[in-house]
C-alpha cells in the first residue's frame, strides 16, 4: 500500500512539473476556464497520446469536454478521479464534506497526515489538480443526507 502511494505521488510530481516546464515553454497558461477549442492542440495531442491511440482523437475531444461529479471520496472514487483527471477530462467536482480520518490514509493516495480534521474533498482538491493543470478540480459544499431536493 505505502509502495503504491509513493508511486502515485511520484507521479503527481513528475506530471506537475512535466507540465509546468511544458506550458512555460510553450507560453501556456494554466487552464482554469472552459476548454471549447475543437482540435486538440499539440500540447494536448502529446500529453494524452497513450489515450488518442487507445481510442482516438474524437473520443479524446469528448473526453476533454465532460464535467465529472464525485459524490463522496473514499478509495474507489479517489481511484477513478485519478484516472478521469489523467484521461482529461474538462471538469471534476467533488462532494464530500466527511472528516479525514487516519483511516482514509490507508486507502486515499490524495490525503496525507496533515489533512486529518479536515473535508475530504477540501483536503484532496490541490493533490489531484496537481496531476493535470488542464483539467479544473474543485468541491461544492452540499449536505445531500440532509437536503430535501437531493
């Protein structure tokens, strides 16, 4: 467990600063509004190129366009929002306003000590915009247990 959580955050770090050197080179910014372009720019085309040969360029583009919600963020959906988020997606919202507890380390590779006492979903959001600045990462604050509507 420790092994794979070393791996995967070696990985948000290497992808961080892959990127970042990569957009400054290439005069990018980070990419925190809505990405509408309907071609893949070359930026794009190299970073999700294991991707574009999997299932090719037009399913890449959907995959840019969709918005993500993650209710809840425990093991299996920390697991599937690094996927998404690494696939590129447009958007992830997560919603998960339980305390981080030290059990949740065991199982999130996106919490560390520090979080504990805090939202989950607060306390991942910078971990998992950190690997990939294309892709915009943010929690709403919504109570479904206790919201008549939901």
């Amino acid at each position: 467990k420790q092994w794979y959580q070393r791996r995967v955050r070696g990985m948000i770090n290497t992808a961080s600063l892959t990127m970042a050197s990569q957009q400054h080179e290439q005069g990018e910014s980070s990419s925190k509004g809505k990405r509408k372009a309907t071609e893949l720019s070359e930026f794009e085309a190299q970073l999700y190129d294991r991707g574009i040969r999997l299932w090719g360029v037009d399913a890449q583009k959907r995959i840019r366009e969709s918005e993500i919600l993650l209710i809840g963020f425990k093991a299996v959906n920390a697991e599937i929002c690094k996927n998404i988020v690494l696939a590129g997606v447009q958007r992830v919202v997560i919603i998960d306003n339980e305390l981080t507890t030290e059990g949740d380390l065991g199982a999130n590779i996106f919490l560390t000590e520090e979080h504990i006492n805090t939202k989950r979903g607060e306390a991942a959001v910078k971990n998992v915009q950190a690997l990939n600045n294309l892709v915009t990462v943010e929690t709403a604050d919504l109570d479904l247990q206790n919201n008549e509507k939901y």
